[in-house]
C-alpha cells in the first residue's frame, strides 16, 4: 500500500499567502510519515484539489488522505452582507 497526503489550501491570488501557506505545510511534512505528500489549492491557485489528486495517484498512491489547512479567514467570510 503507498499511502498519500494531499494538503488543500484555501487559495489566494496575493502570491506572499500562498508562499506563506506553503512553507507552513512544507515544515509540517517534516513530521509526518508518507510515501507520498502533495500540495493544493481549493481556488485561485494551482494546482487544483482534482490535480493534486491525480498528481498523487501518477506517483503510485493506493491510499490517499485529504487533510484541509484553511489557515486564514477567507475576504468572502469576512464581508458582511446585507439581505
């Protein structure tokens, strides 16, 4: 069995977030055991959850996990609207 993690960020088109995003993640695989590790977005920025899955999968995984890391509050969920 290869076991996979794929980490799905939020995604943001301000380059410094998701260099951020990705150096939290890239100190977090240090600590965790897989085969396999793999970054994604859930929007604005590549690859995407469905690429990132595939990139898995190319690479030999049997088994893959998904874990979120939404670190930040998103600017959608913080505007309020009005109704």
């Amino acid at each position: 069995m290869t076991r996979a993690v794929l980490y799905v960020c939020h995604g943001s088109r301000i380059a410094k977030a998701r260099e951020e995003a990705i150096a939290f993640i890239e100190r977090c695989q240090k600590h965790v055991k897989a085969d396999i590790q793999e970054i994604s977005f859930l929007e604005l920025a590549s690859p995407s959850i469905e690429e990132g899955f595939e990139i898995c999968v190319k690479r030999g995984a049997s088994h893959v996990s998904v874990v979120p890391l939404l670190l930040l509050t998103a600017v959608h969920a913080k505007k309020r609207y009005s109704r």
